[in-house]
C-alpha cells in the first residue's frame, strides 16, 4: 500500500501541489527518568531549589515512548543509573551513523558518567564499530545528521576540534554552526531536522555569521518566533512525515503543517526543568540499511 498523497495548499498557478511526506522507520534509543532530577545547575533552565515531580516525569515520558512506538518506531531502552540524573537525554550520549558511533565526551563532570553507560550499551547491542569522542561532544544534543551532512554546533559544549572529529569518526562532512544564547546551549534546543534537505530553526539562537549560512543552506527553512523557541519547540523529533514537538509550540506545529508535515504535540513539562525537551530524549540508532516506510511497504529493519 502506497502513503496517501497530502494535499498542500494554497493551489499554485498549475493547481494544489502535492505533497507525499514519508516517513521512515526509526530505531530510538531512550532511557527512563527513574533518577530524574535538577540537582545542579548546567543551562539556564535549571534551578536546584524548585522541585521536581519524578513520577510525573515518568508519565510524560512514558507518554513521549509510547508515542514513538505507536507511529511505528522501534524505541530500546538504556538501563537508568543512580547519580546520573539527567541520563534520560540519550540524545547526548552518542551519534550513531551507517552504524558507526561516536561516544559522547561530556563538558560538565556532573554527566561523564553517562558516557560509559552508553559504550556499555552499544557493546551489548553488538554495535561493531564503537569510538569515544577525545574532545568535548555532546552527541546529538549538538551533531544533528541531516541527510549526507552533519549540522554541528559549537559555543556551549561541543568543541570544533569535536567537528573534525566526528566528520572523520562517522564520515559525514561536517557544517559548523555557532550558538551564541546560553538558553539554546544545545543545537537541538534552537534546530530541528525535519528531513534530508529540510530544517526549522529560531535563527536569533545563532552568530551572524551562522544565521547568513543556514540562509544559504536551508532557504525555504521553517523559522520558528522567539516564543515558540523558549516553549523548546525546534526540540522535536521527525520521522519524515510526523514530527514530534512540545505541545506549547503552537505556532510552530502550525507552520510544520503548513509545510505537509504531521505535527505530534507532547507535553514534557517535568524535563523542561532539566531544560530538555522531547528531542534531547531521543537518540537515534542508524544502521547500515535505510529503514522501510512507517506508512508504507514493510519495514526492513526488525
Ligand atoms: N540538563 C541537561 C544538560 O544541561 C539537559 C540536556 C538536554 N539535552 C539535549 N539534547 N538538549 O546537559
């Protein structure tokens, strides 16, 4: 069975423009906020004195989880460990490429641990070509693969001399971008990948310099406002077709449909006060094989 065609509007001088935005299957791996908490302060959003609802943060990503599965995902799970409470964001442990992976180095000691967790993880899952980072990289938190690129960003944690590496580790040529705003200290908390050649991104997130060659490189890019950034709406999770996104990021879901994207709305309220979205949540394990369509023929990857 074929994905139904989606119709974009408004109809252009030659009639409706059709669009058929496919997605493709994803394997995820998350980590349940079992140790969840702010107990230091590393971003802005953090704030050890307000307090944090554990069991709540375990709904909503149990909510988020189920999501992903129920659009067709294959989601694994990395054991939680005591100590390490913000090991829910896999997003920064790892890049995974054509089934090569780069080991986050962390730039605070308060999350180095969660680096071993990780190679632990990737050993068992019989990942054969395994590496840890020698400069500061904080996984997919700043690397985002967007087709045959990798967008990496550096001002707050990843280093450039991380860029190089990562490009001769996972073989990807790499576009370095510089945040300049400690509130999107991340890339992923100021752009999304939304497809191979599409991006959404808050431009004020990023230097001159950065915004004039993401201008170049993404010129029908979605742009998302500065309320719609500081809800953490570019911290979103496409699949190609659906997008995953902070239920608060109103707006922008509107201007990723407007683009014949699905938008998935989520609440992570509890994991906001970490200043971690549903993105950072996620970590995606790319094989060597291209997964089959979610809303299409059959998966290929089991
Ligand atoms: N508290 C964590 C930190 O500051 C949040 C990480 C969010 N992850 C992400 N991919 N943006 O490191």
């Amino acid at each position: 069975m074929n994905p139904v065609p989606i119709t974009l509007s408004p109809a252009g001088p030659a009639g409706p423009v059709r669009s058929a935005r496919r997605a493709r299957r994803r394997r995820y791996l998350l980590c349940p906020p079992e140790h969840f908490a702010v107990t230091y302060a590393i971003n802005p959003w953090m704030d050890p004195d307000r307090p944090v609802d554990r069991a709540a943060a375990l709904r909503q990503w149990r909510e988020l989880a189920a999501v992903l599965r129920g659009l067709g995902h294959r989601v694994d799970l990395l054991g939680p460990e005591p100590g390490l409470p913000d090991m829910v964001f896999t997003a920064n442990g790892a890049t995974v490429v054509a089934g090569r992976v780069l080991v986050a180095r962390f730039r605070h000691p308060q999350r180095a641990g969660e680096s071993a967790a990780h190679r632990r993880w990737f050993a068992a899952a019989r990942f054969g070509r395994v590496s840890t980072a020698a400069e500061v990289n904080e996984g997919e938190g700043d690397l985002l693969v967007a087709g045959r690129r990798i967008l990496a960003a550096s001002g707050f944690r990843t280093t450039p001399a991380a860029h190089r590496e990562a490009e001769q580790v996972l073989g990807l040529p790499v576009v370095s971008l510089e945040l300049t705003d400690p509130r999107y200290y991340h890339l992923d908390t100021a752009l999304a990948v939304l497809d191979d050649s599409r991006v959404m991104y808050h431009p004020e997130a990023f230097a001159p310099p950065t915004r004039r060659l993401l201008r170049r490189l993404y010129p029908d890019a979605i742009l998302a406002d500065p309320a719609d950034a500081a809800a953490f709406g570019l911290n979103a999770i496409s699949d190609g077709r659906h997008v995953v996104l902070p239920a608060a990021a109103r707006g922008l879901a509107e201007q990723v449909r407007a683009a014949g994207f699905v938008p998935v709305p989520v609440a992570l309220p509890e994991l906001l006060k970490a200043g971690g979205g549903p993105k950072c949540c996620v970590l995606e394990l790319r094989s060597d094989e291209r997964g089959g369509r979610v809303d299409g023929g059959a998966p290929r990857v089991a």
